[in-house]
C-alpha cells in the first residue's frame, strides 16, 4: 500500500524515533509498505518518521543507481547490493569514518528541494533485520550518504539542518511555503 509521505512541517519529522522492540506482522506490514511508497516516489530511502510514524525504522534501496556507485561490506567481504536491497534496518546505529565528501541531496519530505551536504564517506551500520537477525556491515557511496540521511530522519534531524547557513538561507522562501502546506 503506499502510504502518505508527510511534508516539512509535520511533527513526527522532528520527532526521536521509539526503539523498535519486536519484529510484529505490523512492523513487517509497515517496512513492506515504506518500500512501495520509496519505490513510487522515485527515492533511495525513506524513515518510518516519513510517513508519520516516530519509530527506529528505515528502509533502502540504492541497488540500481548507477551514476551513485555504493558499495556493501559484510564481515568484510563486498556483497552484491542487489542481494541485501530493498535493506529494512531496525534500530540503526552508524559509526562515522573520519573521510568527509560532500554531495547533493534531495529529501522525499521537501519536494523540489536539494542542497550539497557534508557527511562521512564510509560508515559502519549495525541493526536488525525483518527477520529478526543483528546485522553489521560498512558501507561506501550513496548506500552511506543514505544511512547518513535516514538515521538522521530516525533522530529528528533534517537534511537542511546539516546545511551552511548561506545554502538554508537561499531555500527560506521555500520552506515556509513549504510549511505552510504551498
């Protein structure tokens, strides 16, 4: 089912998601639907806060884009991303490689808005899958910019938070349209 994707604006955006407890048929009904709203959307990722519910949950797909290589390490070793994508992640927790790259990002929660951001270039993601299982792997590419982003959707923290000042400044006008539902 695809669901709502919220707008800048709404409350659960700047909400700390609740730590997903228990793998129930509804979280693996929600995680189904996020994927088939990503999908819809045309976007990479998307946060249980983008569709209105706080809670520890993203999910991921950078398998198919090209002109973004990602790359995927499991116990070290590269998988193929097209094995591990769509990625439902529960209750992710990033550790940051010191590298930093900025690239521009785009946000299904502020249309037609994108702004160059600085994030780390590799990071470290543990978490649990659908199926119940602790996952850690590293991650390159857009597949860390995604994490890097999506985490931040878990935490309450926007992609024009990470901003300069002079780029938040230029989109002004937008995002209060934004806001006010324009």
């Amino acid at each position: 089912m695809i669901l709502e994707i919220v707008k800048y604006g709404h409350p659960a955006l700047r909400q700390k998601g609740a730590p997903v407890r228990e793998v129930t048929e509804s979280i693996v009904k929600l995680a189904e639907d996020m994927i088939d709203t990503m999908y819809e959307a045309n976007g990479v990722g998307l946060a249980a806060q983008q569709v209105g519910v706080p809670i520890q949950m993203t999910v991921i797909d950078v398998a198919d884009v090209e002109e973004r290589p990602s790359q995927m390490f499991v116990e070290g070793e590269e998988v193929a991303l097209e094995d591990w994508m769509p990625l439902a992640l529960l209750n992710p927790v990033l550790e940051l490689d010191g590298e930093k790259e900025t690239g521009t990002e785009g946000c299904l929660s502020f249309p037609d808005i994108h702004g160059d951001i600085l994030r780390s270039a590799k990071v470290r993601a543990k978490g649990q899958l659908l199926d119940g299982d602790e996952i850690e792997f590293e991650a390159t590419g857009l597949l860390a910019r995604a994490l890097q982003h999506e985490v931040d959707h878990l935490n309450g923290v926007l992609f024009i938070d990470r901003m300069n000042s002079a780029a938040r400044a230029s989109l002004s006008g937008k995002l209060k349209r934004l806001q006010r539902g324009e």
